[in-house]
C-alpha cells in the first residue's frame, strides 16, 4: 500500500485537531494547547497570489494551478484537515504540541492519491500560551520549457519579523495575548527530509532539536 494511502486511513482515526483562533474571541490559556500564528505566501515570478487557486503565466500560456496545505504530525503519522488561513496568508491556530510537518500539494486531499511534498517541519512547545512560527514562503519562476523551480509549490523559506512587532499585528486581529509569545522553532530548505522517507519522524526530530532553522530576518525598514 502506498504511504499516501497509509497516512489518509491514519487521518481517519488519527486526525491532528486544529482549532481557529477567530476576531472577537478572547485569548485564554487552553490545556495542552498553544496557539502558532504566523502566515503562508505563495510567489510565482515576483508575484503574490491569493487566493491559491489561480492562473499562472508559464511560457506565455496560463495554467491553472493550486496549491493545498495540511499539517502532519510527526511519530504519529496523523494529519489535520487542510488548513486554511485568511485572504492575506494570516493563520493563527490552537495545536497540541509537538513536532509537526507542513505538507503541500497540488491536488485535493484524496484516499492514496494526493503527492505530498513536505514543505518545513516546525516544533510547538509546550507551556508558552502563543508561539511566533514566522512567514512560510514557497516561490516559483518560469524557466526555458515551463518548468518550475525546486519541488511543484516552489522553494520555501520563512522570515522572522521581530516577535513584538508580530504580536502587535496578532493583537491588532484577534485581541489581546495574556503573556509575551515564544518563537517557534522551524526548518525550511533542501534539508527536510521528504515525505517517503521511512525516517522521517526521527529526522525530523533531530534537525529540530540541533536549531536547524532556515530563515531571513527583516531590517524595520523592510518588514513586510
């Protein structure tokens, strides 16, 4: 049995729950729970797009595209329904915590059929009320041909606005934090280990626990 079969009957019995933190609803400790905001982009030639089911230009054709996340939760091999963040790639949810994989694809989630690609692993510790996971970035560009760059949803990396400067834009949507958040430990880049790799989990874990992080950090000047 495929491994994309595997894990969508896992989804079943196993699902990663994952809760919206929404506009007017009061920020208050949950048990067991930490609330990861941040936000996911999507480039394709130096552009934005939202939302992600879009026509894009490659070699003077448009082709439609899409571009669909989950989260995967390492060692349990058990994945969330597919996340969806606000228009403008805000994403503020309550999770377990944990070590956990971002996974995209082109396709809807189907029994067996959808090709993962794990886009970061990121971790969320446990005991902070909020933690900080950054700006998720995936780029694509047209080449000779058509094709596109590294993987289908693009090279990812992720950008580290300064933690009060991204609590104050959090607090600004959906209130006020009870506490200062943490920052969420991350790892983006060709380092990652691929969904059909068996080790997964434990590569997962130990690029986690060494700091691997492949991130930008913003001037003021050129914050988003």
């Amino acid at each position: 049995m495929r491994l994309a079969a595997v894990l969508a009957l896992a989804a079943v019995s196993a699902c990663v729950a994952v809760t919206y933190q929404r506009a007017g609803e009061h920020i208050t400790p949950r048990a067991g729970q930490t609330l990861v905001f941040g936000r996911l982009r999507f480039f394709h030639d130096g552009r934005e797009f939202f939302p992600w089911d879009v026509s894009l230009a490659q070699s003077g054709v448009a082709t439609r595209t899409e571009r669909h996340i989950w989260l995967l939760r390492l060692g349990r091999r058990a994945v969330s329904a597919e996340v969806r963040p606000d228009p403008d790639g805000s994403l503020a949810i309550w999770l377990a915590s944990g070590d956990y994989a971002v996974l995209g694809s082109m396709d809807r989630l189907t029994a067996g059929g959808a090709p993962y690609e794990v886009v970061a692993l990121f971790r969320v510790p446990a005991g902070p009320v909020a933690v900080y996971a950054g700006e998720l970035t995936m780029t694509t560009k047209t080449y000779e041909g058509g094709h596109l760059s590294r993987g289908e949803l693009g090279a990812p990396s992720v950008t580290l606005l300064p933690i009060d400067i991204a609590r104050a834009t959090l607090e600004q949507r959906l209130g006020t934090l009870p506490e200062a958040p943490a920052l969420s430990p991350w790892c983006a880049g060709e380092q990652v280990p691929g969904f059909n790799d068996s080790n997964l989990a434990a590569r997962g874990k130990a690029l986690l626990d060494s700091g691997c992080v492949d991130v930008s950090r913003p001037s003021l000047g050129s914050a988003h």
